[in-house]
C-alpha cells in the first residue's frame, strides 16, 4: 500500500449551528483517484473547499504531503490544484491569453511560461483552440481549458468538482483518459460527481459522505462485486439449446429462484453467499446435463449501495 498524500483526521466545520463537516477523517493515497459521493447537503463541497484552502475548519487537521494545510496554507495551495464545477468565461478572452493571464499570476515568466503553456495546453488537446475567444466553446472544450489551468502550477493533489457533468459521451471518454494519464503519473486526485457510474470506472477507491459523515470509504470494485445481503447472490447463466432445461433443473433445486428469463438463459438467485457451495452447485448444474456456455456472478449497482447505506436503520416496534 502506498503512502498517504492526503491526512484528514476528525475534521469538523459547522454554519450557524449545523453541522456540514461532522468529525470525518480519511486519507488519500498518492496516485490514486478517489470519488467523493453524497446527496445534496452531505458535505462534500464544504470537505472540498476546507481541502483546497478555501475554507477554514473548526476543528481538526488537513495534511497534504506532512504539511498542515490550515498553519501553511500558501504552501499548500502550491501543491494542490482545484477545479470548480463551473467558471464563468472572460469576454474578448482567448484560450491561449486566459491560460497566460493564470500562468503569470503564479509567477511564471518567460522561456518557463512558454513551456508550462504549451505542456498543459498539449495536454488538454487545446492546440487547436488556442485562439479561439473562450466564450465560443463547448462545454467539453470548457472543462478541458479549466483542467489546463489547474495543472499550470504541476499540483500534486487535483481536487474535481463534478468534472464530467453536462459532457457528452466522446467528451466524458476523453476526460476520463486525461484523469487516468494523471493518476499513472502520480497524481493523487479527489472527484466529486453524482454520476456514479462514471465515477466507478476513474476511481479507485469510493467515499461516501452523508449528514456530515463519513459512512463508507473503500475500493470500487469491493463494492460492486458485493450482493446487498451476505447469504445470496446473483447470476446470469447462458445455456447452448433450449433455456427451458435449465429452468426446469433450478426450480427443481433446493436454494435457486428464476428472476428473470433470458433468451438464451435465466438470471437465476442462489441463496448462499459461500463460494464452495456455489462451486458445488455449478458442478452439479454441468453434471446433469445442462449446457452451460457462460455465467457470471451479477455486479451490484452502485446507485444500490448508495441508497442502502444512506436508507436510516428501522424504529423497533412498541408494544
């Protein structure tokens, strides 16, 4: 396990007596993209704002890289880059100007600005944009320009405000390719989205936030991969010739329902969450006679964890 490059430990931040921020604490491996999720009102972009030096917490202690972002905040900022949700566009503004304007207030200059310029706007593909006013693109365009600028200081933590929000599938491809490129070279990045599939295939690791909380924070493929009740799990089984065989072997077997029927098999639930009983059952299954030609163990919705871990524990009964 690599190191941490991001230490939250018992952050809090309240507004008028509530609670955004209640007490969270994680870290942040380097080089590894972590999604931040949560409904609206959960935190997030108060635990963002704090990370990104916008906003003082209460209590608690940021560090990114050893270095406590609240006792150095200006140090900090030179090792983080922040990307809001939105930004409005300057008028009579060029790509290449407003990359400049940005570039020159962190204090570059001549043959390193040239450079830190043409690296980021490479890296974005804004070469062909260059001078083009930037009111004049597209929303896909937009969020590449806001990407370059973020990286003009090279930040070793990128901090993402629902990138991907209003993109268009060829534009949410491309920006998942960059986010990738810079995970693989090292960058340790925290994406907020509400789209979570999106966010299962950029991220590692998922946190999940609620009422100021953090209630889960894990890998992404653990999640998907687990069935929302321990004692079963779920499958789609695809048979060579008539589906009705295979029917007919599950409803005459102890443990397996038939969800759904499939042209060419069943989605069928087996009441066991232990691998040797399945592994059993599958043989048996081959053994008397079905064809068989694929199964897989059926992956879990995010969108379902999300709801289930954010759905409040019952009231007992009172009698």
């Amino acid at each position: 396990m690599s190191t941490p490059f991001v230490e939250v430990k018992d952050l809090r931040r309240s507004f008028d007596g509530v609670h955004a921020v209640d007490g969270i604490s994680f870290n942040l491996e380097a080089g590894h993209v972590t999604g931040l999720i949560g409904a609206n009102g959960a935190g997030k972009t108060t635990t963002m704002r704090m990370l990104a030096t916008l906003d003082l917490p209460n209590s608690g202690t940021i560090r990114l890289g050893g270095l406590d972002v609240v006792e150095h905040p200006n140090a900090a900022r030179r090792r983080l880059g922040w990307m809001p949700d939105h930004f409005t566009p300057y008028k009579s503004t060029s790509v290449v100007q407003y990359l400049d304007f940005f570039a020159r207030a962190q204090g570059l200059k001549g043959a390193a600005l040239r450079q830190r310029l043409d690296e980021t706007s490479g890296f974005a593909n804004l070469g062909p944009l260059r001078n083009r006013p930037m009111d004049k693109l597209s929303k896909g365009e937009m969020q590449r320009l806001s990407l370059a600028r973020t990286l003009l200081s090279d930040p070793e933590f990128l901090i993402m405000d629902e990138p991907v929000a209003g993109l268009d599938p060829k534009a949410r491809l491309e920006f998942k390719h960059l986010v990738r490129i810079l995970s693989e070279r090292g960058k340790t990045i925290l994406i907020s989205s509400h789209i979570l599939s999106e966010l299962a295939e950029m991220c590692d690791t998922l946190l999940f936030m609620h009422r100021g909380r953090v209630v889960h924070h894990g890998e992404t493929h653990t999640l998907r991969k687990a069935d929302a009740h321990a004692n079963r799990c779920v499958l789609i089984i695809v048979v060579a010739g008539p589906v009705d065989v295979l029917i007919k072997w599950i409803k005459e077997r102890k443990g397996w329902d038939v969800i759904a029927e499939l042209h060419d098999g069943v989605r069928a639930e087996f009441t066991s969450g232990d691998p040797d009983a399945l592994r059993a059952e599958l043989q048996q299954m081959l053994g008397d006679g079905v064809r068989v030609v694929e199964y897989h163990r059926e992956e879990r919705r995010l969108e379902e964890t999300f709801v289930e871990m954010l759905r409040e524990p019952a009231e007992p009964a009172r009698h």
